[in-house]
C-alpha cells in the first residue's frame, strides 16, 4: 500500500465547503480507479487554514497510472464549485506502507 499526502491551504470561512466538495468531487472521481483503498480527510482544531489529506493506493504503480488530462478535468471541476485562489496545496508526497498495525 502506498500513501498520497497532501497539505492544503483553504480559505478558513470555506474550510467546511472544501471538505465537502472533495468529497463530492474528488473522491468520487478518483475511487473510480483500480488501486484506490480509500481516503481521509484531517482537520487542524488550531489552524482553520490547514487541510490534510491522505489517499490509500495499492501502488505507485495504479496511482500514477490516472491519465493526467483526467485529473485536469476533476480539478477544473473543484476549482468552479470552489472559486480560484481559495485553496492551495502546499505540500504533497507520497510514501511505502512498510508496515501495517495489528487489530
């Protein structure tokens, strides 16, 4: 399993509209694919600002196989339900699940 990791600047006031337009919109979109496991969405108590988001991939492999012109179209897609320049990713990565945790 692989990790998507994004830090997204929002708009404090739409914070709570971004949330839900992800939902609507990105998640959606991309749990259309092979390979998407899931993903969460965390809030920051202190900084109204701040949006984490993490995506659960099978692979890398799966992941960067989505056409690139198809994520331009859910991002044109957030962007007007959204407005330009209410939100920013600020930093993004991914990462290998090297180990899971038992329950």
């Amino acid at each position: 399993m692989v990790i998507e990791w994004l830090r997204v600047n929002v708009s404090p006031e739409l914070r709570e509209q971004y949330v839900q337009k992800d939902e609507e919109i990105w998640t959606a979109a991309l749990s259309t694919y092979p390979g998407f496991l899931g993903k969460e969405v965390w809030i920051n108590p202190d900084n109204l600002a701040e949006v984490i988001i993490v995506v659960r991939w099978s692979s890398f492999d799966e992941w960067y196989s989505i056409p690139p012109e198809e994520l331009e179209q859910v991002e044109a897609r957030f962007n007007a339900a959204m407005g330009e320049g209410t939100h920013e990713i600020v930093e993004s990565a991914g990462y290998q699940v090297r180990k899971f945790l038992r329950t």
